[in-house]
C-alpha cells in the first residue's frame, strides 16, 4: 500500500464522518434552545436577558455548524476552523461539567466533541500547488 493512498483514505473517511457529527452537534444545539425556549414557558425566569442570549447563541452556533458540516461536504475549507474552535470550546465546558459532577452529559458531551474535532481536523487537505 503506498502511503499517499492510505493518507487519501483516511482523509476521505474522516471528512465523510464529520459531516453527520457536525449535523449532530448542529442538531442537539437546536434541541437545547427548543428546550430553553419551552422551559421558560413553564417556570419563572429570574434572568431573561441571559436566557435570551444562551438561546440566541445556540441558534447561531447551530446554524454555524451546520455551514461547517456544508463546507466538508463541498470538500473547501472554510469550515475547518470553526469547526475545531467549537469542539475545543465544547471539551473545555465537558471539563467544568466533570467539576460539577454532571458525568451523565460531560461524558456523552467529551466523546462527540473529541471524535468531531479529530475528524474535522484530519478531515481537511489543502490543494496541492
């Protein structure tokens, strides 16, 4: 196996797999502002602005990686680094979920953004000049 064909393979692969992570990141995003939104239909908020502008920045961050997921589709790289900056952010919040011991959605929340952020990273190869 010549070795320029085992990096093209594994290019590819990871590309193909990020594309259905960032959607499932993209996806669980919007879940988490459905749920915001419902939850404050139902309780009292105490802070609105602030639960206005974690739902406000869910959309976007939805919205921003499923451009991303595009961008890997269409094999270009613009995606690329939104992409590895949101998972990097994703990992740092998995770590003060440990702190907190909330282990049922730190764990889940460090297993995607890590398999994410290694398929995002390796999923890119620059045009050769």
């Amino acid at each position: 196996m010549n070795p320029s064909d085992r990096g093209s393979r594994i290019y590819q692969s990871a590309r193909r797999l990020a594309v259905p992570l960032l959607r499932i990141e993209a996806s669980i995003l919007i879940g988490l502002a459905l749920y915001l939104a419902s939850a404050s239909t139902f309780k009292t908020v105490s802070h609105p602005g602030a639960l206005g502008g974690e739902i406000a920045f869910a959309i976007l961050g939805a919205i921003g990686l499923f451009f991303c997921s595009i961008s890997y589709t269409r094999g270009t790289s613009w995606g690329r680094s939104p992409a590895v900056l949101a998972n990097l952010i994703a990992i740092g919040v998995s770590y003060f979920m440990f702190g907190s011991h909330l282990y049922l959605v730190a764990i889940p929340l460090l297993l995607l953004a890590a398999a994410t952020l290694t398929a995002a990273l390796l999923g890119y190869r620059p045009d050769p000049a």
